[in-house]
C-alpha cells in the first residue's frame, strides 16, 4: 500500500469509511456472554489456558476472558502468513510463540475470523503436536463460504457472508480496529488498495 492511499485512510471519518454494521456491539456483547457461559461450563474446576492469535483476536479475548466465570490463564502468539499474498498457502510463520508448554493442559485458542482455514489448520496441527490434554476453538466469526480446510470449531459467534470486515480486532491496512462493531468497508476505501474477495487475496502479512 503506498504512503498517500495510507494518509487518505487515516484522514477518512469512521462514517465515510464503512458502508454498513454487519454486527453491532450490543449483538457482539451478548453472543460473547452466551458463548462465555458455555465455556465456563465446560472447563468449571478444571485447567484451561486460554491463546489469543494476535493481532486481530484481542479485542474479542478481552471480552471474551470477563464473560468466562471460572479461573483460567491466557498466553499470546503471533503469526504471519507466507507466500505471496495472492493464496492463503496455509504455511504460517510464527513471529511470537507462547510463553510456556502446553503438555497437558486444556487449550481453547481463540481465533478472530476464520476464512479459508488454512491459519488455524496450521496453527491447530503445530499446538497438538505440543501435546496438550484438550485442544479446543472459538471464533468470533466464520466465512463459511470461503472454507477451504474443514475444521471442527467449537464456538462460532457469527457466520457472516463473504464481505471484507473490519472492526473489533479485525484490520484493513492495520486501520479500524478500534471500532466497536464489526463494518463492511465501502469499496472506495479500498480501490486503492484493493481488497480482493477472491482466493484469499485480501490476506495481509499480520493477522
Ligand atoms: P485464513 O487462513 O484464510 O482462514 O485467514 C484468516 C485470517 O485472515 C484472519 O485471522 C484475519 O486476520 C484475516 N482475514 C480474513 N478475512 C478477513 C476480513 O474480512 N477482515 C479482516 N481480516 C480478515
Ligand atoms: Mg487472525
């Protein structure tokens, strides 16, 4: 992305950057209660460790971590996607690993969006292979239409169509963040840089 498409970003108001709200923060707030009352059932007196895939997965593990009602630790890693950049190729590099083992204990990795799968399948297979006593997975959202690796995920929070999201965590050139609700991009915010909806082009280096 070129310096200026960078600047007219930063200079764009929220509401000229985002064409509709997929999933409102109310709607975010009580899908994550339920699904954090779910898991507080399933883990209650047990060991659990919760990992966040940074970078997009944060705002959803900080709500996410207040909504589970029973002790558990959390530990963060980060990765970012080789190839180049026109297919999810679904090698993961990783850039921060875990601060500690996870033999034998109970993960749930926390995920912010799944799309093709080829992350998480790559991230799910190099975690077991840790050995951990349970591997378990929540996303906040999932664009089935896109899969291209099945996966067994055991939290969903949304199954949304096949658009470029951005907001709770989730990024367009680092960009939108920091919105309290998930946003559909105009199309003219990405012209220039172009978020391509097929064959998993719109992919960026960090997650
Ligand atoms: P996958 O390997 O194709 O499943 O890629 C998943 C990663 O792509 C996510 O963790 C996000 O970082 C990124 N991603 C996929 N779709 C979107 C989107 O609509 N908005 C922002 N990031 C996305
Ligand atoms: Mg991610």
């Amino acid at each position: 992305m070129s310096v200026q498409i960078a600047a007219h970003l930063r200079a764009l108001p929220f509401d000229d950057a985002i064409e509709r709200i997929l999933v409102d923060s109310p709607t975010i707030q009580a899908r994550i209660q339920a699904i954090g009352a779910e898991i507080t059932e399933k883990y209650r007196g047990q060991d659990l460790l919760l990992i966040s895939v940074l970078k997009g997965s944060i705002v959803f593990m900080a709500d996410l971590i207040r909504s589970i009602d029973t002790p558990h630790e959390i530990d963060f890693m980060a990765t970012s996607s080789y190839g180049s950049g026109t297919q999810s190729s679904g090698v993961v590099r990783i850039l921060k690993d875990l601060n500690k083992s996870i033999e034998g204990r109970n993960v749930l990795l926390v995920e912010d969006i799944i799309d093709s799968g080829h992350t998480l399948n790559y991230l799910v297979r190099m975690l077991q292979e840790r050995q951990p006593a349970s591997l378990r997975l929540v996303t906040l959202l999932d664009k089935p239409e896109r899969r291209e690796v099945d996966m067994n995920v055991d939290w969903i929070g949304f199954s949304i169509p096949n658009d470029f999201v951005v907001g709770y965590g989730l990024d367009y050139n680092e960009l939108y963040r920091n919105l309290p609700y998930i946003g559909v991009l105009k199309p003219h915010v990405y012209s220039g840089g172009r978020v391509e909806q097929s064959k998993g082009l719109h992919k960026r280096k960090e997650d």
